[in-house]
C-alpha cells in the first residue's frame, strides 16, 4: 500500500511546536520518531504521512487543519496582559494559558446568560475605584463588603483561604481554580501566570492557578479580588517587581488586605536570621509564610533576593509533600475547582432538563454520565 503524505505548510509546525514550548528533542520524544526527522519535517525536506501529521497536530494540541494554514493563526489573549519579564511583556502566551483563559471565559458567558434569566441586577460591591484610589480606601472597602476583620483571631491560613473564597463567591464573584488542562502532561506554568480576573458588572470571575503552592495561592486570591474592586481584566503574575501601575497597586492591596502594614510593624523584629519572625506572624496573621515574606519584602525588610529564595524553598517542600502523599476525591475536588456557585447553578439547570447533559458536562470539564454523581457531591 502506498505512503501517503501530508501536503501540510512545513512553517506551521515550527509554530505550532514553539506555541507548545516544546524543544526539538522534548517533541520527537513525544511523537517518537528523531530529531533528524522532526527537522526534516520542519524545514519542508520531508513531509510527514497523513497519520504522523495527525499525530503531532494531538500532540501540540492545534486543530488539525491549522496545518494547511499558508501563515499561523493570529492567537491573542482574549484579556489584558498584565504580566512582565525584565519589565516587558512576555510576547507569546503558551497554548494551555490561552486555552484555559477561553474555557474559563466560555464559563463565565454561561453564568451571566443564567444570572440574566433570573433577572439580577450589577454587583453593587466592585468597580467603584481605580488605579488612583488610596491603598487603605480599597482594603477598608473589600473587608467590610466581604464581612472579615483585618486578620482571623484564630485558625490556620488554609482555613482563612476558605473562608476567603467562600465570602468572595457570597459577593457574587465566582472563583475558579485548576493546575492542568485536564491532564498532568498539559500543567498550567506557574513561571508563566499565577492567576487572572475577568471583570464584569454582574459576573465577575476569579481564576486561580492550582499549580502553585498552596502558600502562594491566598496572596493571588486577594490581588485578583484587587482587580475586580477597581473594575478591570487582566493576566498577571503578581511578581513583587513588575512595573505596571495596575499590578503595583494590587499588590499593594493584597498586602495590606492580608498583612496591615502597622500591626506587621510592631511584631517584626530585627534578628539575624529574619526567617524566625515568619513561624510568629504567620501565626499572629493567621496567613501563610509566603505571606509573611512577601509583606517583609514589599517593606523593605529583606531584599528581593532573600525573598525569592525562601519562597523557592517553600515551594519545593510543597513539591515533595504533593509527591509523596494522597489527594482528595475526584468530585470534591471539582466542587473547590469549579466555584461551587457556578457548580449549582449549572447542575441545577441541567437535571430541571433546561441544560443538555452535553453542554454541562462540556462546562464542568466532565462526562456527562458524571454529571449526577457530582450533584450529590453538591447536595442537590
């Protein structure tokens, strides 16, 4: 039987290859063939067969009609790009940071065509400040709006990250959380973002990246909430060194929201090793160590580079806990993933007959048999 060969654009795959940050050899290893040969199909020497061409297509994960494109499709972010490396802005998104902004997007339309039909009004809690608001108008704003106090009395942070997420989702801002594209080999980079807010009168959302530390998430929680108060979308990566007003500013917020510059003055004390203070004020704040170091930071109190050794070292012992030990259930853990608000709504709507199984399960990120076992997870 004779070979047939794909009349593909060999420039399209250089693009996609790159578009998936994969290396020559990390690609070949993954379509299993040599480097000689992905080269070869690269610079146009030698066509793939049509089956070699659907396969790298699924390992790059581009439709696979992008491979007959005469250029590369014109891929932007659908939000602002709030993010900045050495002071600019990264020029090209990976394909799982730009496929799970749409997902989360598609998810969102979807509540606010559903708060529409029940008739709710704009949230009258976000959008009433901008980037020139005072720092403490906007904290004072957001605790009294959630209903918190400048720290918990008691309890650890996990438990205040909680509570957190629980206010914020009874103030009508959905959050959403996920470490991967529905499968370990397709992780979200945390090098790449920690999280985004899509910001809408009526259905804002809070997107969290799982993939980072636990520790780190409840800083990215508050600093996206900082984007929804003063009304604006963006991608960030909520680095202590970024340039832009915006995300100067909501950094700001979150530290101060988390760590209140006053109280974090009067128990921090001069040692020779600063990292003693973190185990008292992480206790004191009932916030995380990374907390606490970032707030030092940001203050001056230790330099950006002792800073980021010590959430390096934070981070890698999150590594070998994650390595070594066992997760919750499947369910539970969408009901924390999917925002359990958005998660009602939708599987609600779908077992009164008025959502088809198909679409809710595309929606949840499930199959549409699940759907039912999910729903008593939720308690419906």
């Amino acid at each position: 039987m004779a070979t047939v060969y794909a009349n593909i654009n060999p420039g399209i795959l250089n693009w996609a290859r790159e578009r998936s940050q994969l290396s020559l050899s990390m690609l070949a290893d993954k379509l299993n063939i040599t480097e000689d040969k992905l080269e070869a199909w690269e610079s146009g020497d030698k066509p793939p067969t049509f089956k070699q061409a659907q396969n790298f297509a699924s390992k790059t994960h581009i439709p696979f009609g992008y491979l007959y494109l005469q250029t590369p499709p014109d891929e932007e972010l659908p939000l602002p790009d709030l993010r900045t490396v050495g002071g600019e802005q990264p020029q090209r998104p990976s394909a799982e940071l730009i496929d799970i902004v749409q997902i989360i997007l598609q998810r969102q339309q979807w509540y606010l065509e559903y708060l529409h039909d029940q008739e709710l009004d704009e949230s009258p809690h976000i959008k009433r400040f901008n980037t020139r608001t005072p720092v403490a108008t906007v904290v004072n704003d957001m605790r009294q709006t959630l209903g918190v106090a400048a720290h918990p009395e008691r309890g650890s942070w996990e438990e205040y990250f909680r509570l957190l997420i629980h206010k914020i989702e009874d103030a009508g801002i959905l959050v959403m959380r996920q470490a991967d594209m529905g499968h370990f080999t397709r992780p979200l980079s945390v090098a790449e973002f920690r999280g985004f807010a899509i910001y809408d009168p009526i259905a804002p959302v809070i997107f969290i990246n799982q993939a980072d530390a636990p520790s780190a998430r409840l800083f990215t929680l508050i600093h996206e909430l900082a984007h929804i108060w003063i009304g604006q979308s963006g991608i960030s990566d909520a680095k202590p060194t970024t340039q832009r007003q915006e995300e100067i500013l909501c950094n700001a917020i979150a530290a101060e929201f988390l760590v209140p510059e006053n109280e974090f003055e009067q128990h921090w004390r001069e040692l020779e090793d600063w990292r003693r203070n973190a185990a008292v004020l992480e206790a004191h704040f009932h916030v995380s160590k990374w907390v606490i170091a970032r707030r030092a930071q940001s203050l001056g109190k230790i330099t950006i580079q002792q800073y980021q050794q010590y959430v390096d070292d934070l981070r890698e012992q999150y590594r070998r806990r994650e390595k070594n030990s066992g997760g919750p259930t499947y369910y539970t853990t969408k009901k924390g993933h999917l925002s359990e608000r958005f998660s009602r709504a939708l599987v609600s709507e779908t077992l009164s007959g008025r959502v088809l199984l198909r679409e809710a399960g595309q929606l949840l990120g499930m199959k549409p048999h699940n759907i039912t076992k999910y729903a008593r997870e939720l308690g419906i």
